[in-house]
C-alpha cells in the first residue's frame, strides 16, 4: 500500500500599512500551490510599511494567523516567510571579480563563486542587514556581459551583484514579532517587490526584462527583473494614502469619506482625468449638512496628478539607474492600488509601453483571491518558500560548502522560482 504524502503547508505573512494578510499554501506534486487559507484584518499602528506600536500589531497578527488557520479546515500554520518593506529598505549594486583559473581560459563553477563571492564583500553600515544577493549579469573580459558565463573563454570574469539590505533593529522588530506569537523564528524574510515578482512573472517575461510595481497604502515597490535575476529594485513612501491625504485636503472632506470615494471610484471616474465636456458631479453626504456635489473631474485631477507623478519618479530612477531600457515585455500592477480603475491607462501613459495587472501562476483556491492584484505579495512568499526550502542547507556541510551555497542560493532560487 503506498504510503500517504505528508501535506507540506506553507504560510505568506505580509504586514502592511493597511491590512495583514496570512495566506497558507499546500505545495502539490505538480508545483501548483494550493491556497488552503486566508487571513486579513486591518494591520493599525503601521505607517508606510513600518511598524510604530509593536503591541497593537501583534494583536492583529495573531488574528490574521488565526483566521487563515480557521479557514484551512484544521490544517496547521508550516514554515512562515514574511514580506519586508519601509523607507529602511535599500539597495545597491557590487561588482566583484576574479581572474579564470583555467589553463584553458573556460569559466568553471569555482570562478563564479569567486567572482560572486567577492561582490558580496561590499562594505555595509554595521547596521545594516542584508536581505538579498541578486545577479544581474557577468562580464567576461569587461566587455562581453553573458547570463551565465559557465564554459565560456576569458580572462577576467566580473559579477554585478544587486544586494538589498536593510536596518537591522526594525527587521529584528518585525521578526521577533513573529517568534512571539508563534514561539519560533520565520523560515526566511524577503522583500515585498521580490515576492510579488515571483508570484507574477513567467520565464520568457523575466527574460525579456519585466517591471513589477506594488502599490501598497503607504509605500509603493519596484522591481525590475532581467535575464538572471533582479537588475533594479527600490521603493517610494508614497501609496494609497497618500491619494486619500489628497482627496481630503483638495475636497475639504474627512480622510474617512476621501477613502470611499477612492474605493468606489469606478462607479463614476476612474484614475486618468480625459476631459469630455460634460460637467459630471457627484453627491457627498456629510453628517448634519447638506450633501454636497464635488465636480468628478476635480476628483479624477487630484488622482491623476498623484499617481503621474509616481510613476514619473518610478521611470526617473529607472532612467538613471539605466535599467529603463531593460524593460522588454511589460510593466505589472500590483497591491491594493492597482485595483483603482483606469490606473492602467494611466501607467501606459507614462511608461510608454504595456502595462497590464498582477495575476499569480500555478495557483488554485478561490477565484475571487487569485484574482485579486492585492494578493500577490503574500502569494508570492509562498513561491519563495518553496524554493528556499529546496536548496536550503544539508546537515553534514562543511563550512566551504556552506559559503559556496550562500554565494548561488539567490541565483537558483529566482531563476528556478520562475521557470515553474
């Protein structure tokens, strides 16, 4: 009789500025994850990703865990991998090299090490903490840049590695947070753009280079996947909240009637102001007045304006960084801000090429969630999980063998993660 697979559970945790999600997932023998559960309640004492009362948000946590648990018919939390974000969050780019070894001049596995090991050696503040080390590509001889420069001829062989680093108190805050409630560590942290990313994109887009922008409530991520791995990554404190903040001081409202009627957007407007002539307006009630009626051109200008000027940041650093022209198949919304209708226009507009919403691969659950772009995050936490599990350490390991595993985690996991 065969025996039973063991039901491996894996759980997302995203706290952000607006909501905590928890989503479990059951890894299938196909590589499609199953969502099994799914918690969500309003994260309080959060701004713009980072955490200002640690006792109140724990409180939260504990019944977004719960929630998911409650809705996984009796299946428990596993390994949990948590989504990091906040204006902490920074990234750089390190080269290092190394000379081919070879009497033949042909780039062995070892040069790579070498060579990536020597651009993680980048010099961080003490403290710093690194999240990530992510190829961007190789140079053979300072002029050929390659994917994967294994089994080709050179002399000299360069790694550009982009590290994503962040203070090491507030990632301590939010993890022991974790190990609090759950009386043991998170499996692994990752920033908020590299989930959503693995979440979203396939092989041939990252290929091509693919933009992931994650508009949360009160930060906005981007990261630019290219060939193997992530070639730019950064983020803007400026997400949905800011538009409420807008809304609220443009029409003299509260920041609670500014919130629906970005909400209910779609009934009457939508992201990008097109002038038509007509004049459009809309009925506010207001407590003990007479409701008032606020032009929907006024409210579509006020949206308009905020999130041009965000993307048109976005593009500036991607122009500056000159990962712009990475960008080969498209742009993707995600986050909660990518559910405001017309955004998509709005982006195309800017970036001058398509632009289209997140929808997680190889998923299956409720429609409803893998639908939604505000998902994605935590959704591809799972995804990263899975793959961290993979090629995660083995106990009998000698120390070199671990420095060697540490310097190609990174590169397997993402190029793996997306060629599900």
């Amino acid at each position: 009789m065969p025996r039973k697979r063991k039901r491996e559970i894996l759980t997302g945790v995203e706290i952000g500025t607006y909501t905590i999600k928890v989503v479990m997932g059951e890894m299938l023998d196909d590589d499609v994850i199953s969502i099994v559960g799914l918690g969500e309640v309003p994260s309080l004492k959060v701004v713009k990703g980072e955490i200002v009362d640690t006792n109140v948000v724990q409180e939260q946590l504990e019944r977004a865990l719960a929630l998911a648990e409650e809705g996984a018919s009796g299946l428990e939390i596993g390994h949990i991998f948590l989504a990091v974000t906040g204006a902490h969050i920074r990234a750089v780019n390190s080269v290092g090299s190394t000379i081919v070894a070879a009497a033949d001049r042909r780039v062995r596995e070892d040069d790579v090490v070498r060579a990536a090991r020597n651009a993680h050696a980048y010099n961080l503040p003490p403290d710093q903490r690194v999240l990530h080390y992510l190829d961007r590509y190789y140079r053979i001889d300072g002029n050929r840049e390659v994917a994967n420069p294994i089994g080709m001829s050179g002399a000299k062989l360069e790694a550009d590695v982009h590290i994503i680093y962040g203070q090491h108190n507030r990632l301590e805050t939010v993890c022991s947070m974790i190990a609090d409630v759950m009386g043991y560590a998170a499996t692994d942290v990752a920033f908020s753009g590299i989930a959503s990313g693995l979440a979203v994109f396939a092989p041939e887009e990252t290929e091509r280079g693919a933009l992931l922008v994650d508009i949360g409530a009160g930060v906005t991520e981007y990261t630019l996947f290219h060939g193997p791995g992530c070639f730019h990554s950064g983020q803007i404190t400026v997400g949905c909240e800011h538009i409420v903040n807008d809304l609220a001081i443009g029409l003299r409202l509260s920041a609670q009637k500014s919130r629906k009627i970005l909400h209910d957007l779609g009934q009457f407007g939508s992201a990008m102001m097109i002038p038509d002539g007509r004049s459009r307006l809309m009925a506010v009630e207001i407590l003990g007045q007479t409701p008032r009626h606020i032009p929907i051109s006024t409210v579509e200008q006020v949206i308009d304006l905020r999130l041009r000027e965000l993307f048109e940041v976005i593009v500036a650093r991607l122009r500056e960084a000159r990962a712009l022209e990475r960008i080969g198949s498209a742009v993707c919304l995600a986050g909660g801000g990518a559910l405001i209708p017309g955004i998509e226009r709005l982006a195309q507009h800017v970036f001058q090429m398509p632009v289209t919403l997140a929808k997680p691969r190889l998923l299956s659950g409720e429609e409803e969630v893998l639908n939604s772009p505000k998902y994605v995050t935590a959704m591809g936490l799972l995804r990263w999980g899975k793959f961290m599990l993979e090629i995660g350490a083995q106990p009998s390991m000698t120390v070199g063998e671990q420095i060697r595993l540490d310097t190609r985690r990174m590169w397997q996991a993402v190029r793996r993660a997306f060629h599900w």
